[in-house]
C-alpha cells in the first residue's frame, strides 16, 4: 500500500476510526457505528459518500471479513480520512478509507487488574466522543499500563473524576442503579455504551452518568468494562480489590446478549 507524502490522515490525524465486531457473518451493532460516524462525519466536516449509509459499505466489508476467515468472530477496522492536500486549512471535505479484517477470540472471562493514568487526563471537547483525533492520549497511557505491568489504566478527566479506560467505557453498579461517566469528562461514546444504556432504558434499569472520583468505585457492588468486543469486569484498581459481583454481571450479560 502506498499513500502520498500529503496523506491527511499522516500530517494531521484528520480523520476517526470505527472498530467493528463481525459475529456470525453479521456486523454487530453497525446502526450504531454509522451512527457515530455521522456524527464524527459532522464534527471534522466530512463529506461521507451515500454508500457508507445504503448497504454497499456494509456488503464490502462482510466480503473482506471472510476473505480474512473473520466471519465468524473478528475484528474490523475502519478509517476515514479527508483526501487531498493543503495545510491545516484543507483542499476538499471529501474522503478516503481503509478497512482491515482479523480474527480474534473471545475476551477473557478473569477480571481486570488496573491502575489510575498519572501522565495524561481526557478532556471535553467537539471531538473526544468518537475514536480518532485524540488517539494520543491512549497510546500514552497504554505505554504506562506497560510500564506498570497492568492490563488497562483508568483515566481520569481534569477535575480528577472518572472518566474511561483506554479502549473501554467503565460502568458500575451500587444499591440497584447503574454508574457511568457523563459525555463531559472527555470519554468515548462507545458502542456498547450506546447499547446498554438504551437497553437498561427498555427494560426499566436506572442508569446515571455521572461526575464522580475513583473512590466510588471502591464502594460499588460491581466494577466492568465496556467496549464492542464485550464486557469484564475489574477486581483491582490501585491494588485495591473490587467487588466483581460475578453472579450479577453474567446475568447483566445474559440480558444485554452479548
């Protein structure tokens, strides 16, 4: 593969990416991923093509995953930057994509071991609730969760409150409610996080986003992470053990069916 020297995506990071599911030769929860694309669309000023909307995006990329023998549970990656030249201020609004398909085994049933990111805090902005423009940040922290020798760091906004984990929305559950950062900590608006707060909406759960310091993790009756790949839990932040409360989340499971 060859890009020009003036590649967007290489000068500016101008541009966002979608990780999708493939599950049984179906794209899992691809509404939602088109719908944050169009809202990542908007935000950056993107002009996406109607085939991105209409099936033949979709029919394309269910071809790749079989050719990469994905079909039956892999992995796709999606990205789309602006074409053409120019500086900052740039030549045109239309796009160029990529997409690559891999295979991948389901996530492990152990909970996680994480710590709280020092080096770096998500932070608000148009473009923080969709996956692209502030990758950065996440490669940082996850070069401290292997220094640290940890599986995942929790990161923290300014105010210090709760904000994310690196791939992974955090969710947790005390005295019956459900627990997860507000949009205004600087968090992705994940997939799964679309999907089970507008399934715990269906099914009459009460489901908070919140501002709210590590700390209230510690008195929760169950800690888990959310991403497109699935959900686990987290028994120990900062060497401080968690409730995993396995009972419940793999009924919590069993309900979202994932």
């Amino acid at each position: 593969m060859k890009l020009p020297i003036h590649n967007r995506a290489f000068q500016y990071n101008d541009g966002f990416f979608e990780t999708v599911m493939v599950v049984d030769g179906n794209l899992r929860f691809w509404r939602d991923h088109q719908a944050r694309m169009r809202e990542a669309a908007e935000a950056l000023g993107l002009a996406i093509p109607a085939y991105f909307w209409n099936g033949e995006l979709e029919d394309n990329l269910l071809h790749l995953a079989r050719q990469h023998n994905s079909s039956k549970m892999g992995r796709l990656k999606l990205k789309v930057w602006r074409s053409g030249g120019g500086l900052y201020t740039p030549q045109t609004n239309e796009i160029e994509w990529l997409a690559t398909a891999e295979p991948m085994q389901a996530i492990p049933e152990a909970g996680l071991i994480i710590g709280i990111c020092q080096g770096v805090r998500t932070c608000y902005s148009s473009l923080s609730h969709f996956k692209g423009p502030h990758a950065p940040l996440y490669v940082l922290a996850g070069i401290e969760k292997q220094n640290m020798g940890l599986e995942d760091m929790l990161l923290l906004d300014a105010k210090g409150n709760v904000s994310e984990l690196i791939s992974s929305n955090i969710f947790w559950l005390k005295q019956g409610e459900l627990f997860t950062p507000a949009l205004e900590t600087g968090c992705v608006n994940g997939i799964l996080r679309r999907a089970i707060l507008r399934w715990c909406q269906q099914q009459g759960i009460a489901v908070r986003e919140v501002l709210a310091k590590p700390e209230e993790l510690l008195q929760a009756e169950a800690v888990f992470a959310a991403n497109v790949t699935g959900i686990r839990g987290i028994e120990c932040l900062n060497e401080h053990r968690l409730e995993v409360n396995s009972e419940w989340l793999q009924s919590f499971k069993n309900g979202l069916v994932l």
